[in-house]
C-alpha cells in the first residue's frame, strides 16, 4: 500500500462541532439543532436539499422511508469499514516490525557506527542518465580535462567525519511542513538527533515518535516522545461522518532542559510606569519563543469528547495532526529520499516556486534574465532550503 493511498486513510479530528463550514442565521441553527434531535431529522433534510435546490415539493412518506432504509445501509457499511480499519491497524503493526531491521540499520550508517560495504554502496539501477550530450565525441579531450582538474581539486576525505552528519536536520530544512517550524536557535539541538522511530500502539490505539538524541548541551534526555492517540470506528452519536481512522488526541514529553539552555522560551524586559509617583522600573517576564521543540508540548485537549474546542486551539491542533501524520508516513519511511530531496512533495516544490515568482515579480531587477530556468529554479530550492534567509519568513510557531 503506498504512503499517499494511506494518507487516504487518515483524517485529522479538529473537533465535533465544525465551525464555519455551513452558516445559518440564529433561528435556523436553533430550529435545526432541534430538528436533529428528532425523529425528523431525514425529512428535514429532504426539504431543506428541495427548498435550496428549487427541485419543487419534497417527496412522499413512501420515499422518505425508502431514504431511511438506505441511511441504515450505509451505517452498516460504516460499521464494515471501520473494522477493515482496524485491521489494516494491526497489518501495520506487524509490517512496522519487519521494517525495523533496515531502519535500525540506516540509523547505524547515519551515526557512524556501521560502515557499508562496497556491494552495500552498489546501486544496481541507472542512474544519471538525463543529461543530455549532444556534443559528447567533439569534447572528449575537453571533458577528460575537466575531469582531471576536478578530481585534482577535490579535497581528501576526511577519516574524523563518521556517518552523515546533520541527516536529520537536512531533512527538516528540505521539507517545508517540518523547516517552517525549525528556527535557527534549534538547528544547533538538531544536529545531535540520531534517529526517529515510530512505535504501533493497541492500547490506547494509534503510534507514538521517539525522537532519539545524542548526549549535548542543551538537555539531558536521551530521547523525546510525541504520542497519537486514534479513532478507528464511527461515532455512536453521528456515525455517518465517519471518514476513516482520526486522530483524537496528542500527549508530548516533558524536556529535561539544561540551565540556560531553554530555546521554548524568551526572557523579555518591558518598563512599567507607577501610577501615582511617576517612576519608571523595567520589569523580566518569561514568554514562549518560536521552536521546533514546541512540537513536544501540544495544546491539551478536555477529556470529555463533547466539550467544545476553541477555533484557536483546533487551528494548532489540525496543524500538529498534520504533522505528526506527515513525519510517521513520511519522514521515517522515506528519509534518505527527503535528504536528498527526491522524495519531497511536487506539492510543497511548487508551493515554494510560486512564492518566489511572486518575489521575483515584485524585485525583477534583482535575478539576471540570462538565468536558464533550471538555473532559477535551483536558486529558488537553495532559497527555500534555507530557512534563515531573508526570502523565507518565518512561519508562526504551531
């Protein structure tokens, strides 16, 4: 099953009641809240679905009943999927077990503490064959030069550069979803980050990250864990909006931070004036600074599935879902191909090319018009990679 037919499969829960899909005046959501309630909930739908479609009076007691029957079906149908949910869950479970040998033993290569054969280095499909040589038999003694000087100019590797250094953080800065979160005081913690790990839940359902670090200055954990709690079966009180397995819930770690070393937090200074003596004083408070380790301290959630979400709230969950969802079915399981940058979403490449069109429109004057396109277009990935760059804002912390 592939990772984009299983993102199908997920959707993120923001909170039972929607807020700003369907706008009714005050008297239509009283009047339909307590027509839900009712019996009469289908015939209330038919007439409204007439009424906004002028398709006429609505239909006889015969075909409403007919509606009903086929209301039914699909809950039953439901029902059925929900179980295919739950057991495709548990295929997941057993297949997170097979691929953790190859993860364990990348984790290795990117450390240092395994060094690959030459028949582990051997690709065995071709690759780079689209550059196009035209005038290949005219250059040979050209490009033999070329080769020379370059391989002349190439430094001696170094035998003190164990694994990949920064893998992760690569990562991180090539995927926009996760580089918007990452400021440039987390690069620093980031480049001790070893290895991500996705553990299968069945009790409470669902999959938790382990983010695994290296000793470093900044906290004393070893390892930082991110929990996903799921929903795998319709709701009793409206399950004809089941759309498939939703996160319900997150639950973050506490970070054992060094003293100083705090980057989730920001000491500002502010002057506060006496209202009767005139006198100024400058006062110390602590506020939450944009980082990427916020990640570990989401928004709680009430324990009462009923209670009502603030929209504020449902904005950062959503967002913390997305992100959860993207590094367990994407990061981890693709993670050389997002270093490399094969693997990062056509949809987020051309995201970013649009932004940059529109700065290109704004400052034309700035970029040469003798730039080939696939000149531009490096530029504005090297750009984009980059997220301390004047042309890259940074994106408010989730």
């Amino acid at each position: 099953m592939s990772c984009r037919r299983k993102d199908k499969m997920f959707s993120a829960k923001q909170n039972k009641k929607k807020t700003g899909e369907e706008s009714f005046s005050e008297s239509e959501s009283g009047q339909e809240e307590g027509i839900v309630k009712s019996d009469d909930l289908v015939q209330h739908l038919i007439r409204r679905m007439h009424a906004e479609n002028n398709a006429g009076p609505p239909p006889p007691e015969s075909v409403r009943r007919r509606i009903k029957a086929l209301r039914l079906l699909q809950k039953e149908f439901m029902d059925i999927e929900a179980k295919f949910y739950s057991e495709v869950h548990q295929l997941e479970c057993k297949y997170t077990k097979l691929y953790q040998p190859l993860f364990e033993k990348r984790a290795q290569v990117v450390i240092g503490t395994y060094e690959p054969t030459d028949e582990e280095c051997h690709i065995p499909w071709p690759e780079d064959e689209e550059e196009e040589l035209p005038n290949a038999v005219e250059n040979i003694a050209l490009e033999d030069k070329t080769k020379n000087e370059i391989k002349s100019a190439e430094p001696p590797m170094d035998p003190n550069v164990k694994g990949i250094p920064d893998f992760w953080l690569t990562i991180f800065k090539n995927v926009p979803k996760l580089g918007d979160m990452v400021q440039e005081h987390d690069e620093p913690i980031l480049k001790s980050l070893q290895d991500i790990k996705v553990e299968m839940n069945d009790e409470p359902l669902g999959f938790t990250l382990e983010f695994h670090f290296a000793p470093n200055e900044y906290f004393e954990n070893s390892v930082l864990t991110k929990q996903y709690s799921m929903k795998f079966k319709p709701d009793e009180e409206d399950p004809l909006k089941f759309e498939g397995p939703e996160i319900y819930a997150c639950k973050g770690c506490n970070i054992d931070w060094k003293k100083g070393k705090n980057v989730t937090v920001k000491t500002i200074k502010k002057k506060q004036k006496h209202k009767s003596r005139g006198s100024v004083r400058t006062v110390s408070k602590t506020v939450q600074a944009d980082s990427f380790f916020n990640f570990f301290n989401p928004p709680a959630v009430p324990d009462d599935p009923n209670s009502t979400i603030g929209s504020d709230t449902q904005v950062l969950l959503a967002l913390d879902f997305e992100v959860g969802h993207y590094i367990r079915e994407r990061v981890v399981s693709r993670a050389v191909l997002l270093y490399t940058g094969e693997g990062v979403d056509d949809f987020d490449e051309d995201y970013e090319e649009e932004e940059e069109e529109e700065d290109e429109e704004e400052s034309s004057s700035e970029e040469s018009d003798e730039e080939t396109p696939a000149e531009r277009k490096r530029n504005r990935k090297n750009k984009a990679n980059n997220p301390a760059s004047a042309d890259n804002p940074e994106c408010k912390q989730q």
